[in-house]
C-alpha cells in the first residue's frame, strides 16, 4: 500500500514543521516568563503579608507607614488634611534617603508607588517642597514592574518640567531604554513613543547648552 500524498512539496512541508516546532518553543518559553513573574509577585506579596517592612531611614519608613496606612484616602486628599502630612514627610528627604529610596523600591507596593508618583505632581506639594522631585518621579517610572510603568509615561515632561529637573545622561539612557522597552512590548503607542523621545533629545541638549556655559 502507498502512501497518501498531501498535495504538498517536501519542502513546503518541512518548513511548516520547522515554524510549528518554532511556535511550539516560544509559546513554552513565555509561558515559562509569565510563570515565573506570577511565582515572583506571589513570594513579594507572602513576604509583605507575614514580615513588616522596616527601612533603615527613618523618612524612608515614615513614608512608606504612611502611604501604606492612607494609600486610597490620599489619592484624593486636600491641602488641609493627609496632603500636608505628605509634604511634611518627603520635605525631610535629603539626597542619601532618595538614594535609599531608590535601592529598596522593589520592596515597595506598587499601587503605592504610583499614588507617590500621582502627589508628587500635586501643585500643593510642589509648591512646599525644595528637592528636584522630578528626578525621583523619572526613576520610578525606570524602576517600576517592567509594564505597568505605561502609567506613568505621559506625565513625565509636566514632572521634569514642574521641579525645573536636570537630568543627567545616565538617567536619560535609562528613561530611553524603558521607553522603547514598552513601546516593543506593546504597551505604549507609536506616537507616545516619539513624543517621549523627542522629550528626552530636548532634555539631552538643553543639559549640553548649560554644560558649554
């Protein structure tokens, strides 16, 4: 008896084998990376429930008791209420504490990053605070979950440009990374994409302008 013929060339047939074999392996691996950030997110949120966070910098700690304690009501708080105990706290910050800051975000609660990212835009805050801030919303949106940063994108010339921030080249490498990092992920669109971009090329110029003073 012989065999029954697909109709097909041997080549043809090979290369579909070939891209089935090749679909096959990629679909492993992502099921694979989205395991593996799904076990991550668990071990964060088990960590988080049965040991207390404790930083070391006691603005840092006040911060974090506070944002974890008011988290929903100060996304909408006025001046006269938990806006102000925000700006208390984070007037105190000095340079060592936002570095601080920065070397422990990941045991930071996400949704709170962002409220902190959300205030720091606030008029109120602005107004009562000294420190570039700017600079310190940039390196959460570098620094946040590597998606879910898109939030942040569409605010960050109104932050650089509310605190006056001056941005070195190394954090412009890092905001052009993450950047093209979700645009190639699918999360911001093409136009976000090149206005952002075009953004950072501003900032890197006029950072040369003030350098050739």
């Amino acid at each position: 008896m012989y065999p029954v013929s697909s109709g097909l060339p041997q080549k043809h047939i090979s290369k579909n084998i070939k891209t089935n074999t090749l679909k096959k392996h990629y679909s492993k691996k992502i099921k694979l990376l989205k395991l593996k950030r799904s076990l991550k997110l668990i071990r964060k949120s088990v960590r988080k429930a049965f040991f207390k966070v404790k930083f070391d910098h006691e603005n840092v700690d006040r911060l974090h008791t506070f944002i974890s304690k008011n988290g929903r009501e100060i996304k909408y708080a006025s001046i006269d209420g938990l806006l102000m105990e925000f700006i208390k706290i984070i007037k105190k910050f000095t340079e060592k504490d936002v570095q601080y800051f920065f070397d422990t975000i990941h045991l930071w609660n996400s949704y709170h990053l962002v409220i902190i990212a959300d205030k720091l835009l606030d008029t109120n805050v602005r107004a009562h605070v000294k420190y570039d801030f700017g600079i310190l919303y940039c390196k959460i949106f570098c620094l946040y979950e590597k998606f879910d940063s898109y939030y942040l994108i569409d605010n960050l010339e109104i932050a650089v440009n509310m605190y006056h921030s001056k941005l070195d080249v190394l954090l412009l490498e890092e905001l052009t990374g993450k950047i093209q990092f979700l645009f190639q992920n699918r999360q911001i669109t093409g136009q976000q994409l090149q206005h952002s971009l075009l953004f950072i090329e501003q900032c890197k110029n006029r950072s040369e302008d003030e350098n050739n003073k």
